[in-house]
C-alpha cells in the first residue's frame, strides 16, 4: 500500500516543465549556442596553433620542384688571393681516429714556414672533410694559402671555432692524405 504525504511547495510543478526534478528552474533559452560558438572559436584557435606550428617546423611550406625560379648566372663572389702570413697563429685538431695525426700536420706545416700554436684532438672523431676555418674575413687570403699547403682541404668562414684562441684553425678529416 502506498504512503500518501501531505502536499508542499515541491508538488506545485509548472505544466510546461516537462524535466525530471521540479525543484530545477526551467533551462536559458540559447544556452546551446552559446556551447557550440565557444567549440567552435576552440577548433579554430587549434587548427591556427597547428598550422603555425607546422611552419615553424618545417622551416615553411616547401614548393613544388619546378616552381623555384633561379637565376641562370650566379653571382661572382670575390676571394682573397691565397697568402701565406708567418704572424697568422694555426691550431690543427685532429677530427680523425688517427692517433697523432695532428701533431704530424703541425710539423708539416712548421716545416712549411707557418706559425702552429697548438695541435690537438678535435671534440669528435668522425669529421669527413679536412677543412681551414676562420673568423676574421681580413683572414681569408691566409685561411686559402693554408688550404693550398693541405692537400684536399676546404675553406669555411665559420665563428665556431672564434673563441679557440687561434686565427686560423685546421680540422683534419678522414678525407686527409699525408704528402709523400
């Protein structure tokens, strides 16, 4: 058999209330559009972060081959003639497994007239090309005269190697061949 209770201010329920639980009041009327416009503006703020995200990544889109336009002649550079300066300090770093390999290079060039301060392993072993850096673009004619006493050797304006005390520094590669 079913209790009856008496009546009280929850009974009372508004005939257009068609919710279960009378006690809540009746829902905003745009509260739905209100959801989506804040899902959307969401998406959008999303696929705007992506895209940027994948340019920075990427270094930006990339063309199609054939799109890029170049010119036919390329546009001379002007090099120092190669010199050699006795007041030009060198450090030689063996960038090879080679065990003493640097120090072999920096009698060859003593030998040779320049100027070594110092000769040592390179901060890794693997380098493939034997190549002459420097700093100072007013060195640039020593760093070819150094190259043209290497055989093989490249020339790289580079600021890596700036705070290494030497004007010009000399990385022995694997590619490096000891002159008869």
């Amino acid at each position: 058999m079913a209790t009856s209770y008496p009546e009280d201010r929850f009974d009372d329920i508004p005939k257009d209330l068609e919710r279960v639980g009378a006690h809540r009041s009746p829902r905003k009327r745009g509260r739905g559009w209100i959801a989506l416009g804040w899902a959307a503006l969401a998406t959008v703020v999303l696929v705007v972060v992506g895209a940027v995200a994948i340019m920075l990544l990427n270094s930006g889109l990339d063309s199609a081959p054939g799109d890029t336009s170049t010119s036919e002649t390329p546009a001379a550079t002007a090099t120092a003639a190669p010199t050699q300066d006795p007041s030009v300090s060198i450090t030689v770093l063996n960038g090879t497994g080679t065990s003493g390999l640097a120090r072999e290079v920096a009698d060859s060039l003593g030998a040779a007239g320049w100027t070594v301060g110092a000769a040592s392993n390179a901060d890794k072993q693997d380098y493939t090309d034997t190549v002459v850096y420097y700093a100072d673009a007013t060195l640039e004619g020593a760093a070819r005269g150094l190259a043209a006493a290497v055989p093989g050797a490249d020339v790289q304006f580079s600021q890596d190697f700036a705070d290494a005390g030497a004007q010009l520094v000399l990385v022995v590669g694997s590619d490096y061949e000891s002159p008869a």
